[in-house]
C-alpha cells in the first residue's frame, strides 16, 4: 500500500507518495513554497491555515491518506543520547521518566518523549560498558495541536519522528563508514548529527539557514527578496560572478556554520580519542548553494559529500535526486514502527 511522506518545512513543503521500504517506490515527488513560513503553528489561526494548506496538497496530487508519516522539525524537540549501566527493556522502561527530567528541559506534565536504545553492551562485555539511548522530547502540547492539523483532515498519522532520525536512515551510513558528520540545513534552522560505526552519537542544532544567506544579500547588497534568491542560487561563492560581491557576503554567514562544524569535531574528537572525523554529509535546499562543497572541503579538510537520498529508489524518483528530499525518503524508508 502506499504511503505518504510529509516533510513541512519553513520554506517549502515536501512531500513524497509510494511504497515505503527500504528501497522506496516513487509515485509521485511534489515541492511547493510555504507562504506561511512556520512548520509547527502556534496558534488557532495558523492551525486553520496550515490545514488548508495541507488539505490543497493532499487533495491536488491525489496522495494517499491511510499511511502518512511526519517529521517533526529539530528545533520543537529535544534530542539527548544518554549512557547508562546495562539495563533490561522492563528496567529501562521505568528509569527512563527519571533520566528523561535530568536531561530534558520540559516538565514532566509536559512531556511527550520517546526513546530508542542505541547500542546495548553484549553479554560477555566489561561490567563499564555502558548502553546508550537516545531521548526525544518534545511539549506535548504543541504534539497534540500538529497532529490535530492532520486529524482535522481526517488523517490520523501513522509516524512522527524528529527530522534528524529521517534524514540519517536516507543517508544509509554503514557500520564501517569513517564517522561523518551530517549536516542538515534548512531556511531557517541547522542540525549537525554525529554517526560513528553506524550509530548517532550527537545532535546539535542552530537557529540558522538559508534564510539567513538571502537576508544578508537583501541587507548588503541592496536587493528584494527574490532577486537576491536568485543571485544566492546562480552566482553562490563563485568569485569570478558580480565582482566577488555576493561570494564576500556570503562568506561570513557561512563562517558561523564553518565554526560550529569545527565545535562539533572537536567534542568528538574528546568524547573518542584517536578518532576523527573525515567525512561531512550535507542535507538539506542550502547545501545546494553553488560552490559550497569545495568551501567546507577547503575550510575544513575532510571530504564532503552532498546526500543524494533517493539513489536506492526506484518509480518516479524526481529529477536530480536532491539533498532537499532526505527526511520525506527517511520516512518512507522506515519499516518498523
Ligand atoms: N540551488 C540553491 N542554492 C542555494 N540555496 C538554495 C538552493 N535551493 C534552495 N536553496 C535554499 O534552501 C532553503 C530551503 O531549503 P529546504 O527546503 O531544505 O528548507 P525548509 O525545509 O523549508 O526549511 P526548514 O527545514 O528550516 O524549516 C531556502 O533558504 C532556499 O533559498
Ligand atoms: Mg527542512
């Protein structure tokens, strides 16, 4: 049966039908502006405008309605990974309320979590070893109205996880890859997750994106909005274009990200001595900016890589396999729940 991914992002609307699994079967790829500018709304008005929205979506590509799965954006929610001493699942199921109030910021009331152990240590191993979990918090009352938008739509969803988790299993990273950093980049917020021996050791998040490259072309160069959309996306760091103009404006924004990178390495490089990182995956409408690959590899000097996220599909897989498509097809890759 098909299914229907839904990546509801600040700037555009993702959304992909097909057989989920872990080679997807496109039927239908649509991208379209989100002239609301918001992925979670925060009151009635915007709740009632998203569902219209949603609704001329669903309703003007014929997607399906029984299997439609969400992804919630990083910036809502709380992502922790936590070590513990070995526990079995009944232990851990009644620790973690406890674990949850050290390390999440919402009170308890408020709470929505899920968790998911990550590595658990084998039987014959050390007693230090410890398990990791990964903890997903978000205030369940912003939970509850996003998934009302659906319900009012006579959809009731049949996943809801955080972006981050979408976009790393599109990415299918193995066990023996080197650790890669990957870097989501939205319009108007970043995450950078850490995968090491094919597990998520870190996430970080910023409230910064693509968004913020446009606003610096409007402000210093003296540009409406869409024209400096348009210069972003033809000229990007390319020197030789408009005098270096728009490369020069460009590049301190990116520097702030350049620096965060650098902050992510550096806490793994403590958390796992020895290790480096040496490769950068990059996600996400931003990382398509020209000229920005061979600025992160220069800056940084490890290898980097766009994510193509729908090599392994097969059906309508749409033109160019973008990096823009990562959290729909993480969606649909999903085959357990
Ligand atoms: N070819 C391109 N070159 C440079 N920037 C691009 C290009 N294509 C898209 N972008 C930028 O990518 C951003 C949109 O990316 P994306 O669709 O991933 O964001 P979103 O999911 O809507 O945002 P968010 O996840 O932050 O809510 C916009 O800022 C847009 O200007
Ligand atoms: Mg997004």
């Amino acid at each position: 049966m098909s299914a229907l991914a839904l990546d509801i992002g600040t700037y555009t609307i993702k959304a992909i039908s097909g057989k989920p699994g872990k080679k997807i079967e496109v039927e239908r790829a649509v991208e379209v502006f989100n002239p609301l500018g918001i992925s979670v709304p925060s009151d009635e008005a915007l709740i009632q405008k998203l569902v219209e929205l949603i609704e001329s979506v669903i309703t003007d590509h014929k997607f399906p309605r029984n299997d439609v799965r969400l992804s919630l954006p990083e910036t809502v929610v709380s992502t922790n990974i936590i070590e513990l001493p070995s526990l079995s699942e009944a232990e851990l199921a009644s620790a973690i309320g406890w674990q949850a109030e050290q390390h999440i910021p919402i009170p308890p009331e408020q709470l929505s979590l899920q968790y998911q152990v990550l590595h658990r240590p084998h039987k014959d191993s050390s007693a230090d070893e410890k398990m990791r979990v990964l903890l997903v918090g978000a205030h369940k009352d912003l939970i509850e109205k996003y998934v009302d938008v659906f319900l009012s739509l006579g959809i009731e969803p049949k996943l809801l996880e955080t972006q981050i988790l979408s976009v790393i299993r599109s990415l299918d990273i193995e066990v023996n890859e080197p650790p890669t950093l990957v870097i989501q980049m939205g319009a108007s917020s970043t995450q950078m997750a850490m995968v090491y021996e094919g597990e998520l050791r870190f996430v970080t998040s910023q409230m910064t994106g693509g968004q913020a490259l446009t606003q610096a072309l409007e402000k210093q160069i003296n540009l409406e909005t869409k024209q400096a959309e348009e210069y972003k996306r033809t000229y990007g760091l390319d020197p030789q274009q408009f005098e270096g103009k728009v490369r020069a404006t460009l590049t301190p924004v990116i520097d702030i990200l350049i620096g965060e990178v650098r902050k992510a390495m550096t806490f793994f490089a403590n958390q796992h001595p020895g290790v480096s990182t040496q490769r950068i995956l990059l996600s996400g409408g931003p990382t398509l900016l020209p000229g920005l690959v061979q600025y992160i590899t220069q800056e940084i000097g490890a290898e980097v890589l766009v994510a193509a996220p729908l090599s392994q599909a097969i059906g309508e897989v749409p033109e160019g396999n973008h990096p823009t498509w990562t959290v729909c097809a993480g969606l649909l890759m999903r085959e357990e729940f």
